[in-house]
C-alpha cells in the first residue's frame, strides 16, 4: 500500500525537501507545509524543508525555506498536489535520492519513485490528513500548526466545502482538524480579503464578461487591462470564482495575458474542461483546470471547443 510505503521512506531519511506546483494555491501550500510540520513535530532530529517561489497572497499561511543544492544528495524529496513533472516549482526536485508524488489530479504524469495519487481526495491536504491517520502506530504526530494549514487546504480546494468534490470523508477530516488550536475567523479573513484595486478589478469583470448562449463564459484580461488596475498576473488569481454565481453558466474561462504567454484558468459546474486543457499545455480536475496559450487566435480555438462542450451537456 503507498501510504505504508510512504510512511516507511520518509522514517528513513534524515533529510526531507517538499515541494509542489507554480503559482500555488491554498492546497499547494497547506499540504506541502503541513506535511512538513507532521514530520517535524513526529520526528524532531530530522531534517524538513518546504522549497518554492513565495506567493505574496498566501505568505500568512507559510514562508519557504531556503535549500542549498548540496542538501538534495542524500535527501528524500516529496512533490504535493503537482500532476505534471512540468509544473513542479523549482527543478531540483529530480536532484534527490529519492522521489515520492502525492497528487489528486488524474494521473497522466507518472512521475517519482513511489506516487499515491487519488483521484477521489477532494485535496491533497486532505490526503496528508489520512496519511497522518494512517501513521499513527508509525509515530506521526498532529500539532496545532499542520491542522491550521491542512484546513486551509481543504477549504481552499472545495471553495469552503461548497464544491462537488467536497465528501463525508472531507468533513469528518475537517472536524477533526478545527479541534486543534487556530484562528478560523482570522484565517478566512486573510484568505478572502481583497486589496482595493482587486476589488475594482471584480467590477470590472461583472461588466465585462461574455456569456454564450450555450452557458460558456469569458473573460479577457489584457496586459493593458491589468496594467490599468495595477493587479498582477499572479493576483489575478483572486477573482477566479467572481462569476461563478450568475445564473445560466456552466462554464467559465479566464484568460490572463502575460509577456509571450496567455494563461488560462478553466472552472466548471458539470461540462469536462480538463481535456480540453491537455490539448492546450495544461490539464487538471474535470471541472476546475488550468492552460497556456501564445495567442488570441489560438484563445478563440480553445472557446469554440469550450462552447461545443457546454452545447453538448
């Protein structure tokens, strides 16, 4: 069983260095630090690492360490919620003794010397809950720290337990962690505050946005556009929920233009956008994906296919 197997490398290593995705989210960051906290608190003598770019947003939740590359030799290095080898921030990851994969994203990258992926997981905060439960006889510890930042993974990857990937299993792990010692008050206030040009910004997408007769919306953020409200490509992120109330879309889709690149951001409420999103250099959940395009024209294709698809549910 991976979880077994898992449990069993990361007690045989001194050192460990995980890692996740670019431009991460709530679960990104909260399964990545929580896993390193688990295994600080369970192991003191060892050796834990979190490694990536800082993301301003999320800086309340967790800052990343600083490794040094000579440190990877001997070091066992675990990737958190990261389907594809492509996107897993900071290259070194390979650079490890040896190398573990634990995602919730379907399985198209295999990557690692040992991967638990589950599919069902409505995070991968979730899973390293269950890792811990799993853990206990092994000497895996819980402390108020990693119970504060798995529950802001899994509230970060169900939209506050209102998404469909939301299980019994996912609140009975939530229940658990509240009993730890956090600010939930404090924590959703920082999660879900907007700066003021964020804010403008939202105003600004509920009068632009375009919604198809099939219920496919779109939003285009120029870098012109994004210039004017002084947000950035990153912090754009914010506002990827800001339609997903108006009655009649069952898709949406935005577009984000960056330098060379258009960056896509693909949400759903039933029509399957994720391969759609491999045909596009990303991937990801059914309903809930992310892409790259190098043009508006190449932008246009990925809609028509977006519209056929929300025709045809």
């Amino acid at each position: 069983m991976q979880i077994k197997q898992i449990i069993e490398t990361i007690k045989a290593f001194d050192t460990i260095i995980i890692h996740r995705h670019v431009r991460p989210d709530p679960d990104a960051v909260g399964s990545q630090t929580g896993l390193k906290e688990i295994i600080k608190h369970s192991f003191p003598d060892k050796k834990v690492y979190a490694v990536g770019k800082e993301e301003p947003s999320l800086a309340f939740l967790a800052k990343m360490d600083e490794v040094a590359s000579s440190i990877y030799t001997d070091a066992l290095v675990i990737v958190c919620d990261t389907a594809n080898a492509a996107r897993i921030d900071d290259e070194r990851y390979d650079m490890g003794n040896k190398l573990i994969k634990i995602d919730h994203h379907p399985n198209v990258d295999e990557y690692g010397d040992i991967w638990w992926v589950d599919t069902d997981a409505s995070s991968v905060s979730e899973m390293i809950y269950e890792l811990y439960e799993k853990g206990k006889d092994d000497g895996l510890k819980m402390n108020d720290q990693a119970a504060f930042l798995l529950y802001a993974g899994i509230v970060g990857d169900t939209g506050r337990f209102m998404f469909p990937n939301t299980t019994k299993k996912t609140f009975q792990y939530a229940a658990e962690l509240v009993t730890y010692n956090f600010d939930r008050p404090e924590f959703y206030r920082q999660l879900y505050s907007m700066e003021d040009k964020i804010s403008r910004m939202s105003g600004y997408i509920l009068q632009k946005f375009k919604l198809l007769p099939s219920g496919l919306c779109t939003i285009k953020l120029s870098e012109e556009i994004l210039k004017k409200f002084d947000v950035t490509p990153d912090e754009s992120s914010q506002l990827v929920n800001v339609v997903s109330d108006v009655k009649g879309i069952k898709a949406w889709v935005f577009f984000i233009e960056e330098d060379e690149q258009i960056r896509v951001r693909l949400r759903s409420k039933g029509p399957v956008i994720n391969e759609i999103a491999a045909n596009y250099n990303g991937g990801g959940h059914p309903l809930a994906s992310g892409a790259t395009v190098y043009s508006w024209e190449e932008a246009e294709k990925m809609i028509s296919e977006l519209d056929d698809a929300c025709q045809s549910y």
